[in-house]
C-alpha cells in the first residue's frame, strides 16, 4: 500500500500466472492515475527489510479498541506479531470510507493488498519484494527504492502482446 508500484508489480505477477484481466485493468489503473508518485510513502531498508517503527501509530488504535496485537513467541524472542481489526475497527473504517472518499482509497488499497498477500506470511512476502533488484539493491539506512518506471514499460508490454 505504501509502494503502489510494488503492488501493480505483484498485480502483474498474478495477472501473468491466472489471466485475470481486472487484475491488469487494475495495474493499469494504479499507474495511470499517478498513485505511485501522489500515494508513496517512502520505508528505510534495515537488515531484515523495508522497517518503520509502528508502536505510536498502534498505540492510538490499540487504546480506542479499533486493532489488538497478538504476539507470537516468548518475551524477548517474538517470532511474530499478528495484527487484528476489531468489529468495533471494521465499523470505524466502514463508516469512515463512507464519509470521505479519501479514506476509502486505503480501505480498497487494503483488500488489494490481502488478496495479493493471500495466506503468505510476513517472511515470504518481504522475501518476494527482495526479488526486486531495486529493493534489494538498497544500502541498509536508504530509502528503498521505486520501480514505477520499470513497471510501466512492463505494464506497455504485456498490453501490446494482448493487442497482437
């Protein structure tokens, strides 16, 4: 969500795999409207990937009752944290998407996102942006870097052959 490209790039991937045209439509859709230059929101990479410390942002959701952390583990050696949207955060963000068409562009980012995710865990997906040159190739401290040129040109491509 936070890299558009990198999602019309994995929208691409499956698009390849099952022929599904609204996935391509989709892709088409993230590029054209500019999403990756007006939506990015740039991550640092650090050893284990692409990091950004998230316990002030969940602190805010954790106490109005909307997400609970579920860690997964043993104090000191926490192998996982598993994120959970409450009814009471479902309903939040139903209402709020229904109110601010801002807003509902995260909500359908959001079911993009875990229909891309599937049952892939943390691990695997962060594995599966590394396979991204420009991602891997990022020195530990830097800003990762975008694809959407990239992309594009692979987007263009792929629509040619379908025109041929």
């Amino acid at each position: 969500m936070r890299n558009p490209d990198y999602l019309a790039n994995e929208l691409l991937i499956e698009f390849e795999s099952t022929n599904e045209q609204s996935l391509l439509d989709l892709a088409r859709n993230i590029l054209d409207s500019r999403e990756p230059d007006l939506r990015r929101l740039p991550m640092i990479r650090y050893h284990f990937g692409a990091f950004e410390p998230l316990d002030n942002a969940l602190s805010i959701l954790c106490s109005a009752g909307l997400v609970r952390i579920r860690r997964q583990g043993v104090p000191g050696q926490v192998r996982e944290h598993v994120y959970l949207l409450t009814a009471q955060g479902r309903q939040a963000m139903t209402d709020l998407a229904e109110k601010a068409v801002e807003i509902s562009w995260y909500k359908e980012r959001a079911t993009v996102v875990a229909r891309v995710a599937g049952d892939t865990g943390g691990k695997a997906l962060k594995d599966r942006q590394y396979l991204q040159a420009e991602y891997a190739d990022t020195e530990l401290k830097h800003i990762i870097a975008p694809i959407t040129d990239r992309v594009r040109k692979r987007l263009n491509e792929i629509m040619q052959g379908q025109t041929a």
